[in-house]
C-alpha cells in the first residue's frame, strides 16, 4: 500500500541536504522505504544541489590527497553488505513493557537530546493523553491508527509541534508499531501519564 501522507517539501529539502538531525533523518527515511513518491522527491533535490556545488568555484587538493585517493581506488572492493532497513540499523535498546503487547524500544538520545523510539500498541488500544514540547516526526511501520479523525497506516507519516493536543488510538484488528523521534519528552496530561514519563523517559 503506497502512503498516503508525507513529510513536507521543506522535511524533505532538509533530508536530502543532511540538515536534519539523526532522529528526524531516520524517521524520513523509514518513510522513504514505503513511499516511491518521496523517493523521486529525494533523488530530485540532491541532484540539484549535486548541480549547485559543481557551480562553486574549484579549489586544489593537496598531493597527499590525491594519493589517499589513487591507493582507495588500486584496494581490492570489499564485498558488499546486505542491505538493511532504516529499522536494522538502529541500536535500540531491550523493550520496556507497559502493558500486555505495549511496549517501548529507546534508542540512545542525540547530541541534542532529541529522543527517538519505536512504541507498540495492541489492537483498539488508545494511546494516553498528551502534548509536545517541541516538533515530533512519526513513521507508521505496521497497522494505523486514527488521530482526531486522520487515519495513518503503515508507511504514512506525521509530524506534531507543541499546539497540539491528542490522544490516537489504533485501529481495531492489529497492532500498530511506529518510529517516533521528538525534540522533548511528551507534555503528559494525567497522572497516569506522569508515571509512565518517569519510567519510560518518553
């Protein structure tokens, strides 16, 4: 199923420039390997400005580079590695349960403290109630679910700033896993929120 909703053309500008920072860039790029549309979009933008450094000016390379270069290129090429998702190639840690078949996966916090997490919730489950204290991307690995009335299936994306307030809940019939990468923890609104902030970090 091809995604029906995407990261912006300024997400994506960033994404292809190296501008994002890791969390945001592997939520993109989870979204990328769904999405041939943001693909195409991606490829596009880099060969532009593939075509706007060619305009620089040339500088020289020092003799000591161009023969770090020449000896690369005589070294015999190393087999390739198979290919891995955005997912594979990430260290999350072990799963942190909240509930029977709800569970949280944290990866390492970003130099700038960004956190970035896969979260999994079961069949019909709401998540709790919560804001943002900054901007928060999600990609939709498996299942969907609704939020204020936009549904959101796997490959779809997501982003949230801090106006907003919700509470989505999973589409009955199977369980929902989604790479989530957010500027701040979430701004929870219950106490039962409270404490599992304090225990998950999130």
């Amino acid at each position: 199923m091809t995604p029906t909703r995407h990261p912006s053309d300024a997400v994506l500008a960033d994404y292809a420039s190296g501008a994002l920072r890791s969390a945001f860039s592997a939520v993109v790029a989870a979204h990328l390997e769904h999405c041939p549309h943001c693909r195409d979009e991606v490829a596009a933008l880099e060969a532009v400005g593939g075509a706007l450094l060619e305009t620089l000016p040339e500088s020289g390379l020092a003799a000591e580079g161009l023969e770090r270069v020449m000896a690369a290129l005589d070294e015999a090429e190393a087999p390739a590695a198979p290919a891995q998702s955005t997912i594979e190639r990430i260290a999350f840690g072990r799963e942190r349960f909240l509930a029977p078949s709800m569970g949280i996966r944290k990866a390492g916090s970003g130099a700038d403290g960004e956190l970035l997490y896969l979260l999994r919730l079961p069949s019909g489950q709401k998540t709790l109630p919560h804001g943002h204290l900054g901007v928060e991307f999600t990609t939709v690995l498996k299942g969907a679910y609704n939020d204020n009335g936009a549904l959101y299936r796997a490959g779809d994306f997501c982003e949230m700033d801090s106006a907003a307030d919700h509470q989505p809940h999973v589409v009955v019939g199977e369980e929902c896993v989604c790479l989530i990468a957010s500027e701040r923890p979430m701004r929870m609104t219950t106490r039962v929120g409270w404490l599992v902030q304090a225990l998950t970090g999130v």
